[in-house]
C-alpha cells in the first residue's frame, strides 16, 4: 500500500513534470564539469542555474546574497526552470550540496521516486582542501589558513566564530562533508541501487568522456555522440577577498554606479570585454600556492576509518587507490 508521500509525488508528477536525474555532490568533485558536459547532449536538458538548491531545505540562506534572487523557494519556481526542456529529451539539474544535506534525498524521492542520483567522491584530504578555497572565493570562509579553518570547526558548530560574510555557515562544518558512507545511505534508503550511481573524482580527472558516456548508459541514454570534453574547475585562490567582493558587486550591477561601469564595458564590445574579464580574473586570483603535507598527512590518518568504511560500501579499494594503505 503506497504512503501519503508517495500518493502526493505521483500525483504531483503526473500532473506536472519533475526532473528525471540529479547531480547531488561533492563541490570541487568535477561536478561542474559534468553538468556542462551533459547539457551538451541532444538527449539532455538542464537549466541554465546550475546549483538550485530547492531540495537542501536544511542549506537556507543566512541573509540574501546577489545569487539567491535566482535560486528558486516555491515548486512552481523549481520547475519553471525546466520549462524549455523538450518532452523526449531527460530533464537534470545539478546541485553540489545535495549529498551533504540531510534534507535533500527523501525530498527528491517523495517528489520524484524514480529518479536517478549521480553522486561524484573525491580523496577527503584534496577534498577539503580544494573545498576551503571554494569557501574562501564565495564569501563562506574568511580564515584564509587552511588548519586554522579547521581547527574552528567546534567552535562554529555552536554558532560562533562565523564570518560576517559567511551566507551558508553550515558549509564551515568540513568534517562533515566527508562523512561518506552515511551520506550514501541517505540516498539508499529512499531508492533501490539501480537508480544509484556512485563515481570516484579520479577516473573523471583520468578520462571525463568515458565517464559522461557511463553517465549517458545509465541514464539509458545514446552514448555514441560526439562528447565535449571540460576538465573540472582548477583551484584557485582568492589574493584579496574584499577586492573580490567588490569586484562581484559591480559584475552584478548591485548600485548605479556598477550599473554605470558595466554599460561603459559592454560599449567597449564583446572582445574587449572578454579580455578585462580575463584580466579581472588574473588580478583576483592566483594558484593556490604550497601544499602543508604534514597536515595532509594529519586529515589522511584522521578520515582513513572513513576510506576503510567506504571501500567496504562500494566494493573497490579505495584505500589503495587514494594512497591510504601507506598511512599507519
């Protein structure tokens, strides 16, 4: 006998149409790339906004932001977004905070129960660190020291030390994020496997196509057509986050005189504009500079459990793969 919930997404979904797949996570995992290279497909419709956020009810916003006029609060907002997707075409969206809410997976089984989740792993070490300087290029993090960061992590689950800035303080959590195993069994608990796809962030980096054509078989999907191969966003740092900041507020033409800039840009012509945003961006921001190996080494030897557990989950070892079977 079915549930209230699933009366209410069948009944939801045959009246309107809910999105087939979702990229659910991590962020600095490949998942931009894949959602631009899917969305090149002829089969496959995804809306402009990558990141939605509608099923991350636990991800709510601090305060507005610039971005968060575009990110959708009702349902009818959410699906306004797939409304130039084409009916025989697989309609996606990719959210990179879906795998670490606690809300997400049974929000998007109640609504859509036969959907497929794509999740993308990555070692936790580079992980974290790639993720702290994502952080710090958003405006989430202010602790540009990647252990200082870290070792804050107590004090902002009590709600302090939180940057002024910091629109999604939850993300500061970074052990969290890592807690693999547990944010699989969130999706299994609400889909049966075979509307489960779990890919590991090195054999993207080592041949992106053949995984977006695993993707395409999986989504049952023609994985014959030509492929545009992205690599993942590189890391980078952010050399000034106020500058930063300030640089964004007038991309954004959040006052009249940003307003004014940007129409004195544009006037210049497509060229030229796209040659002072790459120069805006090479102003802005810079490799991310020297690794610290010693506290590498420190979160490698703390999330091994969580390697161990995970290479027992999914029936590959990880552990060899990551380089965890030389850390004692």
């Amino acid at each position: 006998m079915s549930s209230p919930a699933d009366q209410t997404a069948t009944e939801t979904s045959s009246q309107r149409r809910i999105p087939d797949f979702f990229i659910v996570g991590h962020p600095k995992s490949g998942t931009t790339a894949l959602y631009e290279m899917l969305r090149a497909h002829p089969q496959v419709f995804m809306p402009n906004l990558k990141e939605p956020l509608f099923f991350s009810s636990d991800m709510r916003l601090r305060f507005p932001t610039p971005r968060s006029g575009k990110v959708p609060q009702t349902l009818d907002a959410y699906l306004a977004l797939f409304a130039d997707g084409g009916q025989q075409q697989q309609w996606g969206e990719a959210s990179s905070s879906y795998l670490w809410s606690h809300t997400a997976a049974s929000a998007i089984a109640e609504l859509q129960p036969r959907a497929r989740v794509i999740a993308v792993l990555r070692e936790p070490a580079s992980f974290l660190r790639s993720l702290h300087l994502q952080l710090m290029q958003i405006h989430v993090e202010s602790q540009g020291n990647f252990r200082k960061a870290l070792a804050l992590e107590p004090a902002r689950r009590e709600g302090k030390r939180i940057p002024r800035r910091s629109h999604r303080p939850q993300l500061l959590l970074y052990s969290e994020h890592v807690h693999y195993v547990e944010q699989l069994r969130r999706y299994e608990e609400v889909f049966p496997p075979e509307q489960l796809l779990v890919l590991i962030y090195d054999d993207f980096r080592a041949d992106n196509e053949a995984t977006v054509r695993k993707i395409l078989r999986f989504l049952e999907l023609d994985d014959s057509a030509a492929v545009k191969v992205k690599d993942a966003n590189p890391t980078v740092v952010v050399r000034s986050p106020r500058l930063h900041e300030l640089s964004q507020a007038v991309a954004l033409a959040q006052s009249p005189l940003s307003r004014a800039l940007n129409t004195a840009v544009r006037a210049l012509g497509p060229h030229r504009v796209r040659r002072a945003v790459a120069f805006r961006e090479r102003l802005l921001m810079g490799s991310p500079g020297t690794t610290d190996e010693a506290l590498m080494l420190e979160l490698r030897r703390r999330f091994k459990p969580e390697v161990l557990a995970l290479s027992e989950h999914l029936d590959r070892d990880l552990v060899t793969l990551w380089g965890y079977d030389r850390i004692s």
